[in-house]
C-alpha cells in the first residue's frame, strides 16, 4: 500500500497523476467508473443498520460526543441569514456551551459566499474555519464561469473551505468527463491569489438524494477523488433525502478503497438530517469500524449540521450532572 | 489503543430469574425424574453452574409420551381456530418476554446478546405467528380437504439455537394438531424450560407440550419409545443416521435437519463490501455453531488477494466476549467439548499444511473461547474442507471457473445451503440451479424465516421446516 | 438352473400358428446405460408362466432365462444412472414430458406383446391383461403431464419479513433405487418409474422377482423413446440381492421400497441410513387406482433461493 498523503497535500497531485490514465477521456473515465464493485443495497443498509445497534456508553459517549461536536461544521444557510446572525453562529461555535467552558469547539461555521468576510472577522483566532458553499448551490445549475467567480469571490473574501455541488444533470446523463472538469477546475479556483500557494479545502457535495443509487454515489465518490476533492459530502441539505448511514457507509468505503490504491487521504461529510447525539454516534461508530482511528478527527470527518450541535450539549451536560436537560439550558441560533 | 473505545454494556442479567434446580415438564407439571437423577448446566462464557436439571430416564420418557398421547386425543380434535388461538398466545407471551429469554439464551448458550435479541428471539416468536395461522387453513394446504396430524411427535434439538429450534419443532407440530415431546439439549436445557411457563402462562391443555431433559441417551429412549409417531431431529449427521436405523421398519415418520459445510462462492464481479459481510456473518454469526454456515468460502482467484485482505481487515474488528455485552459480536463456544472438536480440527488444518490467521483478540480466561479464525490454502483434501468444524473457523479455497466452483461447491456429503456472490443476474439462477442444497442465498446469507423452507440434500437430512412445505412433516400425508 | 429348466414343460407359445415354423424366441438383457448387457455373472434364471392371478411365478410354464443380476451389475447401474443425472434433470420439463408421452406412444404399438407378456407374467385372461396394459400406458401419459406442473404444485414464493425475493422449487433428488412391486409385473412397475423420472431423476430398477419380462421388454421400449441412456436402468434377479448393494450403496439417494417385504424393507431401511438415502416404505397399494401424487413429490427436494431486493 503507497504511504498515506492529505488529499490537501502538495504531493497528492501526483498522486493523481498516476491515475491519468482512467480521466483521460469520456470512455476512459465510464469504463473506470462502472468498473467499480457494485453495492448491494440490502447488505449495505443491513450492515449500517447493525453498526447502528452498538451501545456507545459511560466513558465512550463522553468521548463520541466531545469528538462529535469538534466535528461539526456548524451552518446556516439561509435566505434570510444576516451579519448578525452568522455572528451569533460564531459565538456559538467558540463556545457551544456558556455555562461550561470545556465544551469543545466547533470544526467550522458554514455559510453562503456573501457572509464569509463576516464569519472570518467574527472567528479570528478561535482556530475555527470559515467555509463557505458555492457554485451556484444548492442546485449546481449555472455556468462553469459563474461557478468558478462564485468560488474564488468566497475564497477571496478569506474561506478556508469550499463546499461545492455537483452537476447532477451532468452526471446522471453520463457525462461523467464534465463533472470531473468541473471539479478539477474549482479545485484551481480554491487556490488563494494571495501569493501564498495555499488554497481552500475542497468539499465535493454529490446531493446523493438526487443521484438515487448507491452505485451512483460510489462512482461519484470516486469521481470527485480523482478530479481532486479533499473531502466527499453526502448533500446540501436542501433536497428531501440528505444524508443517511448507508450512504454514508459507501462515501466511507470509497475514501477508505482510494486510500488503497492511492495513497491519498480523503475527508468525508455526511450532511443534513443529522439531528440527534444517538445519530452522530451511530456514524461515528461506522468511521470507526470502516476507516478507524486514521479518519477520527475533524481533520478527516464531519458533521453538516445546526441543530445537532444543542442535542450533542443537552446530552453533555447529562453525562456531567446525571440529569437530563432541556431546550432553556442551551441557546437558541 | 485505539482512540474510540467502547465502554462495556452489558444487558443486565436481572431480567432473568433462573430457579436453582428444574423438574421434567410433564403433563403440565414440573417433576423430578423418576430416579432423582440431575446435571448441571453451565454458562459457557463463565463455567458457573446456572441451575440443575433432571435427567429423564427411560420411564420418565414413558410418561411423557403417556401424556402427550392422552392430551392429543383431546387436543386433535380442538377446532384448528382453537389451537390456533393457543399458539397465538405463545407467540404473544414470547414478544413480551423477549428481553428475559434473549439473556436468558445468551447465558446458557454463551451467543452474544445482539443476536439473541436481534435474531434469535423475533424469529421464534414469528415462527409461532406463523404456523398459529397455519392451524386452521390446513384444508388449504394442498394436502386434500382434511388432512390428519400424526399423533405424538418427539423432538430432539440442538444447543445452537436452543429456543428458536424448538420454536421450528413445536409450532408446526401443534398447529397440525400433533402433541409433542421435547428434549432440549443437555448444554442448553433452560429456555425450553421457561418455554414450560410460557405454556402454563398461555393456558396450553396439558400434555400437549413435555419437556424431558437429558442427554443423549434420554433422546435415544424418545425415539425408540414405540408410542411416538413422529421423530424430528435437529443436529449431528451422525446422531441423524443412528435415529434413521432406529425407526427402520416402524410406521414413524422422520425429518432430520443434520450438518452442512456450505460453500460461500465469490465471484470477482461480486458486490464486494457487501460479500465481505456476508462471509463474515457466513461463518462468525453464533460462533460458527450453525448447520448451514458459509464455512467453505469459494474464491474465483483474480480476486483472492484483495477480498482477503478486505477480510481480514474486517475480522480484526470483530469484538470477542462477554456474550451478555451489546457490543460483542462473537461469543462463547458453548461446551469444553465442542471446544476440545474445534481446536482440533483446526490443529488438523495446519498440520495439513493449510495457513492459518487470526486477528488479534484477547480472550476471557475462563469459560471456552475461540478467536476467529480463516485458513488460506485450503484445498478439498483437507479436513477443514470436507468435516464440519461448528466453530468460527473458515476455510478459504479458490476456483477459476463457474463449472469449477459449482464441482467444488457440490463436492461434499452434505447439502444444505450454498452463497453465491455476483452482480450478474443470469450466472446466480445458473449457479443456484446446479447448486445441491436446500437453501441457497445469492447475494446474502443466514437469512431465516418462517415463511421459508429449509432443510438440506443428502447427508444434511430430510424433510423440510418453515413455510408450507414444513407442515408436511407434522400432517399423515 | 440349468438342471431345472431342462424339466420344465416347453413354452406354450414358442410354436407359431403355422405349426411347421418354428418361432424365434426372444433372449432377455438386463437394461444399463442404454445398453442391453447379460448379467456381468454370466447367470440366469427361469422365468415360468404364473400359476395364480396373484402372480406367483415359479412353477408355471417355462418362458425364458432371464438374467440373474449381481452386485456388480447393480454398481454398473448406479454408475450408469448417475452419469445420466446431470443430463436428464437439467432437461426442460417440456422435453422430459415430450419423452414420457414417447414411451405412451411406443406402448401403444406393443400393446398386443405386452398384454401377453403380462398376461403370462400376472396369470391373467387376454382382456384383463389388455386392460392393465392400458392403464399402464394410461399411466404414462398421466405422468408425461406432471413434468411440468409439479413444480408449480410443489414450490412456492415466500412472503419473509425482509427485502428479499424468495422461492422454493422441487428438484430431483439424484439417483433413485426402485424395487418393482412384486404384485404387478407392469402397471405397477410403470407405477414406480414414471413419476421417479418425470421429475428429472435417473433410476436403477429391479424388476418383479419372479415376473421381470415385462420389466425387460419396457427397457426395449425405453430405448426407443428418445429417453436418455442410464435414465432407467432395469435389472432382473433376486430383490434381496439387487437391493442390498442398492440401499448400501452410497451414491444413490433414494430408494423405493414397493417391491420388498417387511423384513427386508427393514434390513434395506437400516441400510440406507448409512448416506440418509430417502426412503419410501413399502405399503399395501392399488395399482390400478388413481395414484395421486404421492410417489411423485417422494423423490423431490426443496429448494429455497433467496436474493435481495434493491436498486
């Protein structure tokens, strides 16, 4: 197995050079992609739903939900979202709990491009990144210009990360070749132009509600890694289906298959519909059983989500005091 | 160490109330044997004495079949609506008791909680769900207008699934309008015993349902006794053949549900993740301690290297222990005996030249454990690949072509259920339709139910249970 | 045998109507393979004509030597049958039942040898014999019919609490050892065979001890009714003797016990146990009633597949 590198990383690019040979053409690229071992949807959601019977107690919950608050990428996106309320986001996200101070904090604040430049001002130096979603989402439906002056307006106004969407259309007509261009393009529209050669973290959205199939979403998966992605994403959280363990379970599979044959370490990001401590647990309890300790930080995993976080600190706060708590001992968003 | 490490969560064992010491059921009461005669039965996870048993002696026996011939003359000629109804009560009772009889199983049997709860116990209460609405449509059945039950049934079942096996016993066997009488196991006599109470709670006639305790020689009196009708045995091919001896020439109609060394077959265009937890539930679930486990896994070749290392990679997260722990997913061997046959057998497997590999874990030191364990290099002349082990041990082999899995696949005494893993529709129907077995799983495997007929080709026995098809066994057809 | 046979009176028919031709008499084979072989013992024995309707043969008029079969020829049978097994179960039901309602039509061109076979065997008058006969070929047909259907009455879909589709079929269960009844040379015999391999099994026969001719005629009829070779193997001899090596042997999978009596019905049971053959326990039958479906779901095994359901 090649040495591991951050799909972030300098030399994940030539990683990725190595596999030129299956993007190189349309043909190419469907060839690879339906080469890929099929996922048998009722032994899928059987084996989710078994990692989902594990009773996560005492010492091991404590632990699953300080590490699942460390890993949420706290969000509002909104029609009506304000500076003011993207700054109450950020408060909370430096410090979910005001009445203890050792509640972790948050792995980021998601937010759309326009309230980026407020969200980095509002997080400076909590350590807290800013990402920002762009290319036209939630739909994806815009030029590849549009989507790419979307991009870099976010990372110029100082985004850490980028969660993008992919053209569904595209994909699901089989113009796999484009999706891949898309990505890979964006990927370029995350470089900083500030001269520094760094860029912003890319996260591929595959809104695996719309792509219907767990076939589908491992070749999106695969796709997204090979036209560079640096985290996978389950949905926008937008669409009627979001993200959900069995899904989940295939974004983890492929991150963990790409690794194999790569060496390059992806992120994943299930999002949407998360909304209970029982349920983060449960996908951290798939990570754990499918990728292990490699793939158990915010580095590597997170959670898109709003509510989650108050559920998380309720149920915090009765491991710390022995009785439940309630919606008045939290703070609204 | 790991960075996420589960707690323990054990069930709690308050749920369960084990008496010290149980009589024989008979006619609707707890008895001693007659000779006073009992043995212990153990948690094989801890080697404490959970409760004495009696161990019924041959007039014991005598007296079992006396009741159940007595209450079947009264319980065959209760409207099929009215048994039915009895059985519904059973199935009921069994739902509200679930929690007590999953730990209760999980302590005498040594099988983890999670399948005592999540397998074990929802399909022996749908197994009396089913054949309770059986007993009045018998006209239906296809086995003409009114079809007549046997008499007295004696039913001998094993320590693997000691609660649902005797589900798959007594609920046809009622329905149909049969009387039973049941030996449990001798490693695992309790839950039929608390299945006595259930019985009692549902207000069953008695006689209708006996529990006789013991070990083999208390199964050998039942089927010898010339009062009894009926034999259905579940367990060893060996145990399986003696019964069939025994009833040579008599009128005693038999179904045996015996051994197997099923081939799981992987094809390289397999849904692999998913074959991977097919293979691992294949031969793991319940220790292995299953008749019809994948323990022959087949490999087409271009795929060996990456499914072995996918398979490794999930056996080494597999959690050995407490059995009464949520978490655990391989228990306990269930008796120093059968430990003593799976060691040896694997000793066999590598003195014969097969590789063998187990992950890391870390056993209990008392009771019987057995870490997972895969053999690679296995060809058809070892021993791992032709006995049943009965443990958590799988034999790898490899095949190149479909002819050449299926000559492997069927290659065995035994018949009783076959995997096939592929994403190409057209070669499972070839394969399940050349493939010897009573059951064969494509893209799944250990799939139960009661709806569904299972029981095995040649040495696996005869006769089916489940579905339709199992009413036969129980009707003088 | 011989000593015997030489004061034994001529057979009755052996001179045709023109009394000054003499008539060319038919030597009987064992049927293996497709083949017609003598016993690999080189033994025989004599078949007379039967003294009573009940058929008990043995001191009537001589009719012919028939083959005297051994262990061996009975292992050759097995070995015959099974290599036929792959072929014949695997054939569609349709061409089997074509196959079946074949031998119907042969039958029918032979009635007339046939009703004097078994007439002689069975000690029957002409029309009783010619009414056997006819249920036999009757038999046939009615057989022929099930190829198709028995899997329709034996197999069912199964509702299970999942995601799963799931079906149950009957198939043949492999190699089927077939004891004739003794009682009924051919429409018993028929009786035994049809519904054994209309369901894609392959059979080893013994013929009726003291009546086999018309068990050995069928053969010629089998032979000639596009049924494959080794699909029906008949054997003719000593029950006893055939049948130990049948029940014992451990690559035939079934036996049918119409034509042994009580106490070897239970020697051959015991045996059989040794591979958990199937077995079918002789019991009082008429032969000539409706036969149900009985013998045709003893030899069928249950099988069940199962495959999920999802996109």
């Amino acid at each position: 197995m090649p040495t591991t590198v951050p799909a972030y990383g300098k030399e994940a690019a030539e990683r990725l050079a190595s596999m030129a040979d299956v993007t190189a053409d349309d043909g190419a690229l469907r060839r690879f992609l339906h080469g890929l071992p099929g996922v048998d949807a009722v032994g899928l959601q059987a084996r989710a739903a078994t990692l989902g019977t594990r009773s996560i107690k005492t010492t091991a919950k404590a632990y699953a939900i300080d590490l699942a608050i460390s890993m949420i990428d706290l969000t509002t996106l909104e029609g009506a979202d304000t500076p003011g309320k993207v700054r109450a986001l950020c408060a909370k996200g430096i410090n979910p709990d005001p009445t203890d101070r050792t509640a972790p904090k948050v792995a980021a604040i998601c937010v759309y491009g326009d309230m980026v430049a407020t969200a980095k001002e509002a997080l400076t130096g909590s350590g807290i990144q800013v990402a920002a979603v762009a290319t036209a989402f939630p739909s994806g439906r815009a030029s590849l210009p549009v989507k790419l002056a979307d991009t870099r307006d976010a990372v110029a106004a100082g985004a850490d990360e980028i969660d993008m969407v992919i053209d569904r259309g595209a994909f699901l007509s089989g113009r796999y070749l484009d999706v891949f261009e898309e990505i890979r393009q964006v990927k370029e529209a995350c470089v900083r132009e500030d001269g520094s050669g760094t860029a912003a973290h890319l996260k591929v959205i595959f809104e695996t509600g719309e792509l219907q199939t767990y076939d589908n979403v491992r070749r999106a998966s695969w796709l997204a890694m090979l036209a560079g992605a640096d985290f996978i994403k389950t949905s926008t959280g937008k669409v009627a289906v979001n993200a959900t363990p069995p899904v989940t379970l295939v974004l983890l599979e492929a991150v963990r298959d790409f690794r194999a044959a790569t060496g390059v370490q992806v992120g994943v990001k299930p999002a949407g519909g998360i909304r209970t401590t029982k349920d983060a647990i449960k996908y951290l309890v798939m990570v754990n059983e499918t990728l292990g300790d490699e793939w158990l930080s915010p580095e590597w995993f997170r959670f898109g989500a709003s509510s989650l976080l108050n559920d998380l600190l309720m149920q915090r706060q009765k491991l710390s005091t022995g009785r439940y708590s309630g919606p008045d001992y939290v703070t609204v968003d | 160490m790991p960075v996420f490490e589960y707690a323990p969560a054990p069930e709690s064992r308050a749920v369960v109330d084990i008496a010290p010491s149980y009589g024989l059921f008979i006619d609707g009461e707890f008895a001693e044997a007659g000779d006073g005669k009992v043995f212990k039965t153990l948690s094989p996870s801890s080697e404490e004495a959970l409760s004495e048993v009696a161990q019924a002696g041959v007039e014991d026996v005598d007296r079992a079949v006396k009741a159940a011939r007595k209450a079947f003359e009264t319980w065959s000629a209760l409207p099929g609506s009215e048994r039915a109804k009895y059985l519904f009560r059973i199935a009921r009772i069994i739902q509200e008791r679930s929690r007590e009889l999953a730990v209760l199983e999980s302590l005498d049997n040594g099988k983890p909680i999670r399948e005592s709860r999540d397998a074990d116990l929802p399909l022996v209460a749908a197994h009396f769900f089913y054949y309770a609405g059986w007993a009045d449509k018998l006209a239906h059945a296809g086995y003409g207008p009114d079809p007549r039950p046997l008499g007295v049934a004696g039913q001998i079942i094993p320590w693997n699934f000691p609660l649902l096996m005797l589900a798959w016993k007594i609920a046809p066997a009622l329905a149909c309008g049969n009387t039973v009488v049941l030996k449990p196991a001798e490693t695992t006599p309790l839950s039929a015993l608390f299945f006595a109470d259930i019985c009692r709670q549902a207000g069953l006639p008695k006689g209708v349902v006996n529990i006789v305790t013991g070990d083999g020689s208390t199964g050998a009196e039942l089927v010898a006794h010339p009062g009894i009708d009926k034999v259905a045995f579940t367990g060893s091919t060996e145990v399986g053949k003696a019964i069939a001896r025994t009833v040579a020439g008599t009128r005693k109609k038999v179904t045996l549900e015996l051994g197997g060394k099923a081939a799981n077959i992987v094809f390289d265009d397999a849904p692999i993740d998913q074959a991977i937890e097919g293979i691992i539930g294949g031969i793991f679930f319940n220790q292995g301690h299953v008749c019809c486990a994948g323990s022959r896994l087949l490999v087409q070749e271009s795929v060996q290297d990456e499914l072995l290392d996918a398979l490794k990679r999930r056996m080494n997260t597999l959690r050995v222990g407490d059995p009464l722990d949520k978490n655990t997913d391989i228990g306990a061997i269930n008796s120093a005996e059968q430990l003593a046959r799976i060691r040896a057998l694997a000793d066999a497997g590598e003195a014969e030249g097969a590789e063998r590999w187990a992950p890391q874990c870390e056993l209990p030191s008392s009771g019987y454990w057995f870490a997972p364990t895969l053999f690679t290099g296995v060809t058809q002349a070892h021993r791992i690949a032709r006995e049943e082990i009965f443990g958590p041990v799988l034999s790898v082999l490899t095949f190149r072509t479909p002819e050449e899995a299926v000559a492997k696949a069927n290659n065995t005494p035994y018949g009783l259920s076959a995997g096939i893993w592929t994403e190409k529709g057209s070669r499972i129907l070839w394969m399940a339709n050349k493939l010897r077995a009573g059951v064969v799983w494509s893209n799944t495997f250990n799939k139960f139910d009661p709806a569904s007929p299972f029981g095995g080709y040649k040495e696996s026995g005869y006769g089916r249970e489940g579905g339709l098809h199992g009413l036969e066994a129980y009707l003088d057809v | 045998m011989a000593a015997r046979a030489a004061c034994t009176a001529w057979r009755h028919t052996s001179m045709s109507d023109r009394n000054d031709r003499l008539s060319v008499l038919k030597t009987y084979k064992l049927f293996v393979g497709g083949k017609f072989p003598r016993s690999e013992s080189g033994r025989v024995y004599e078949v007379t004509t039967a003294t009573s309707a009940a058929g008990a043969a043995g001191k009537g008029t001589w009719l012919a030597n028939a083959p005297l079969a051994s262990r061996k020829d009975a292992r050759d049978a097995v070995v015959a049958a099974r290599k036929a097994f792959g072929g014949w179960s695997g054939a569609t039901a349709y061409n089997r039942g074509q196959i079946l309602y074949r031998v119907a039509e042969m039958l029918e061109g032979r009635r007339d040898q046939f009703a004097r076979e078994v007439g002689d065997a069975e000690g029957l008058g002409k029309s009783k014999a010619a009414a056997v006969v006819d249920a036999a070929i009757d038999r046939w047909v009615w057989y022929a019919g099930w190829s198709d259907k028995t899997a329709q009455i034996a197999g069912s879909a199964n509702p299970v609490a999942g995601p799963y589709f799931n079906l149950s079929a009957p198939e043949p269960t492999g190699v089927v050892a077939l004891l004739a009844p003794q009682d009924s040379s051919f429409l018993g015999l028929v009786s035994v065979i049809a519904p054994a391999i209309v369901t894609g099994n392959t059979t080893v026969v013994a013929a009726a001890e003291g009546a086999p001719l018309p068990a050995l005629s069928l053969a010629e009829v089998l032979a000639t009714s596009d049924l494959p070779g080794g699909v029906v193997n008949v054997l003719s001899g000593r029950t006893a003797e055939i049948a130990a090596p049948l029940a014992a042997h451990q690559d035939v999978n079934a036996i049918d016990l119409a034509g042994a009596d009580a106490e070897l019905a239970t020697e051959l049971e015991k045996a059989a146990a040794d591979n958990l053959k199937r077995v079918l326990r002789p019991q009082p039958v008429d032969w000539a009633a409706d036969p149900g479906t009985a013998r045709l779901l003893a030899f069928l095994e249950t099988k069940t597949v199962w495959h999920p359901m999802g996109v």
